[in-house]
C-alpha cells in the first residue's frame, strides 16, 4: 500500500512539474504580450526589402512612405518556416524589391516599427491570409 501511494505521489509530481514547464511556452505564444491584437494597421505601397524563413518566427522587412511622406521601414512577425511553406509562402515568393499593395497586422505594443502580420495584399491581386481559418495564399485568377 506505501507503495502505490509513492507511486501516486511521484506521478502527481511528474504532472505538476510538466503543467508549469507549458508556461513560458504560453507565454511566448500569446500574441497580446507582445502586441497590441485590438489595433489594425494598413500599411500601402509597401516595397520587400527582406524575407526571411526562420524559426521560431519568419520575418518580412519592407519600407512604405506614410502620409506624412516619410519612408519608414517596418518588420513584420510571421509564422515558423515549416507553416509558411505549408501555406503556399515559401521563400521564393516574396524577393527584395517586390511590390506590395498592402501589408496589414497588429502593431507591436513597444512603439517600435514593429508588429504581427495578418495579411499581405500583392500588387497582380494575389492575397497572403497570414492567420486564421482560411489562412494561405490565394491567387488573383481564384
């Protein structure tokens, strides 16, 4: 009998110690700590300056003159390669120079020129869902 409940013990314990290891993964993965998800932000004529497929975050950094005609320079966060490639958005589809008609997403609660990606518009019609249930590419002639 002391038996089974040492047994029971460590694996309560085994339990325990997993359920709060999930934590800081939780925590990364909430978009709201780093970003503000109430606020969307439409960003037009956008030029591709790099696209990069990397883990655990690709990335895309463009340039765009905003109203004021200042060009800015903006990253956007994307998802990990493996789901990019998944989702049609390989590495050969956004190249330097690339013309964007529009680039949307959640700024970054930091201030920075920063923010979560949601949607790229390409200028031949072409739309990158970037998050969501239908996210992934879906051509003009679709």
């Amino acid at each position: 009998m002391k038996s089974l409940c040492n047994g029971y013990r460590i694996a309560i314990s085994i339990v325990t110690l997993g359920i709060l290891a999930g934590f800081p993964a939780m925590a990364h993965h909430s978009g709201v700590a780093y970003f503000d998800l109430e606020v969307e932000i439409i960003q037009h004529d956008a030029t591709v300056v790099e696209y990069v497929l990397v883990n655990p975050h690709g990335r895309l950094t463009y340039t765009f003159t905003d109203e004021a005609g200042v060009q800015q320079e903006w990253t956007g966060e994307l998802a990990s390669s493996n789901n990019l490639r998944r989702l049609g958005l390989g590495g050969e589809i956004l190249k330097p120079g690339d013309k964007l008609k529009t680039v949307t997403g959640s700024p970054a609660r930091s201030g920075t020129n920063f923010m979560r990606l949601s949607r790229v518009d390409f200028e031949n019609g072409d739309v990158a869902q970037l998050v969501g249930p239908n996210a992934g590419i879906t051509r003009s002639g679709e």
